[in-house]
C-alpha cells in the first residue's frame, strides 16, 4: 500500500483516566456527592471534570431527572466503555507491578456477610506486610456473591459453598465451625446432647433461601428426616444474632462471628446432636482467570492462615 493510500492517523480525544475514574463513580454511586465522598475529593472538582470529559467527547453525559442525576443514553454507552477502559488500565498496572516484583496497587475482595467477621483483620494483616497495597472489600449476600463471580469483578470471592454450576478453581482456607445458639436461660441451655427432634420444636431464626448456612442446616436434618419450620427470617448474621440476643428464638451461627457475645453471656451455645457442624471457607475465582502478583500473594497469605493445601474442583469440595 502507498503512502497516499494510507488511512491518516486517528485523533484520540484528549480523556484522562481521572476523568473516567471520577465519571464511572458518578454513575455507579448515583450523584456527584456520593462520587466526591468515595474519591476525597469536592463536589465542585468532580463536576467540573465531568464537564471537561463531556466537552472534550462533545457529548451530554449526564441529566438531572427529578432529584436524580442520571446518565444520558450517550452516557452510559461512554459509562460502558469507561469500565472496560478502567479495567485495561488496571490490568496494565498489575502488569507492570508483576514484572518488577512488586506486591503492590488493587486488591478487590468479595466476601459473603458471615466473612465479615474476619476478613477485614486478615487485610489488615496483609495491608501491614504489603503497604503499596490498596484493598477494596464488598461485603454482600450470596447471590450477589455469584453474581460478582459471573461477571469477574473481583480479583477472590470468599464463600462458603463453592458453586456447581460454574467452572472455578476452589481453594480452603480456614474452618467455619457452627454451632446453636440461645440467649442465656434458655430452656435447653442446660441440657446435654439435644437431639434434633427436639431441636426443631424451637422458633428458629434462619438466612435468607440459599444461604449456605441455611442450606446446611435443612440438609442435617433432611438427613433424619426432619424439616425445619423457620420461626423468622432475617438477611445477615449480625440481625439474627441480635433476635438471639432479643429471645425471639434460637439459631445456627458461625462461632467466629460470636467472640463478644460468648464473652459477655449474651449468647449460649447449645448442646446439640452433630454440632458443631464444621463447614470451610473457600477463596473462589473462575478458572481459567489470571490472577496478578497482588492477588496471588494474598491466596498465599490466606493459604497460610489454615496450612492448606491445593486449589480443588468444584466437584470434590464438600458444598455445604
């Protein structure tokens, strides 16, 4: 091909990824203040770095619908392509940090809520060895939780029942120990190897349908043909622990999210036929999916809390 007939090169239009940054912020958050609050920054900064990105696009990006700021319909094709643009960008950062040896820049951690009770020491922990780190955890539901797996947001999910219907690489972490728990006085707080007929004649506080604690728990007792009736159901440990406390009835919780309860009397552990039930945490990702220097070092970490062990299928791992 001639010179003449070569195409002339395209001019790129003058975008900043701090621009973008601040941009998917809005978006996503709802509203320059919110977006100001996450970045530390003011609001006056963020809105004129979304009116320089618009200019410079030569586009409305966004719109003021009722109390609402809204993206235009050019806004969220821009807002699309800003998250694969920001992704590229940080998978370029991880790229460069890997081949300098560093353990350094995003570490994005999704946890469901029954993890939030250690997970954020551990990141401290880590964040101490590693100070160039700079963590962000979601804390969520287990639907959420595979939904954010699905669509590869994160770098490590942490769960407790590792999914069967998607291609991943497991690996256990720590021991999740469950046990049944009462307020202090409770009728059954003195007796000894309760048997689960008996168990389930109790107001019983449950998780939400399909969180693995619940689903753990009905199968037990599907086990000697038992059905569990729940009295109430709540959406996190912390509110059912709270009902505990309350005497609206009794449950089954993690002992790691009970320290400062059984410390304080607060909450009984009951003696129970099977308990404690001793399930795992795992730490998740789609196989097949590169994992940065960053992100490694962290599975090690973690790998390190319990003296495990190698990453597992799906299908071999107990999915309580």
């Amino acid at each position: 091909m001639s010179d003449k007939t070569q195409m002339a090169p395209v001019q790129l239009p003058h975008v900043t990824v701090r621009q973008l940054q601040i941009y998917e912020a809005v978006v996503r958050l709802g509203g320059v203040t919110r977006a100001a609050k996450a970045l530390n920054l003011s609001q006056p900064t963020v809105s004129m770095q979304i009116r320089k990105l618009g200019q410079t696009l030569g586009l409305e990006l966004l719109e003021q619908v009722g109390r609402k700021v809204q993206p235009t319909n050019a806004g969220r094709e821009v807002y699309s392509n800003t998250g694969e643009i920001l992704e590229r960008v940080m998978a370029l950062g991880d790229l460069a940090s890997t081949l300098k040896g560093e353990v350094k820049g995003a570490l994005n951690i999704a946890v469901i809520t029954t993890a939030a009770y250690f997970m954020p020491h551990f990141l401290g922990e880590f964040v101490d060895l590693h100070p160039e780190v700079q963590p962000r955890l979601t804390i969520t539901n287990r639907a959420e939780v595979l939904a954010r797996l699905r669509s590869n947001k994160d770098d490590l999910l942490i769960m407790g029942q590792v999914p069967s219907e998607l291609a991943v690489r497991a690996f256990p972490i720590i021991d999740n120990e469950m046990v049944v728990v009462a307020p202090p006085g409770h009728p059954l707080a003195m007796e000894k190897n309760i048997p689960l007929s008996r168990l389930v004649q109790e107001r019983f506080l449950v998780r939400e349908a399909g969180s693995g604690t619940r689903q753990a728990v009905e199968r037990m007792l599907a086990s000697q043909g038992l059905e569990l009736a729940p009295y109430m159901e709540l959406g996190n440990a912390e509110a059912i622990k709270q009902g505990v406390m309350a005497g609206l009835g009794i449950s089954v919780l993690s002992k790691r999210n009970l320290p400062l309860e059984l410390t304080g009397d607060h909450i009984v552990i009951l003696d129970v036929a099977g308990f404690p039930l001793i399930r795992r945490w795992f730490a998740v990702h789609l196989r097949g999916k590169k994992l940065s220097l960053t992100a490694r070092t962290f599975l090690d970490f973690l790998l390190g809390k319990s003296g495990t062990v190698p990453a597992i299928a799906p299908e071999k791992v107990d999915r309580v």
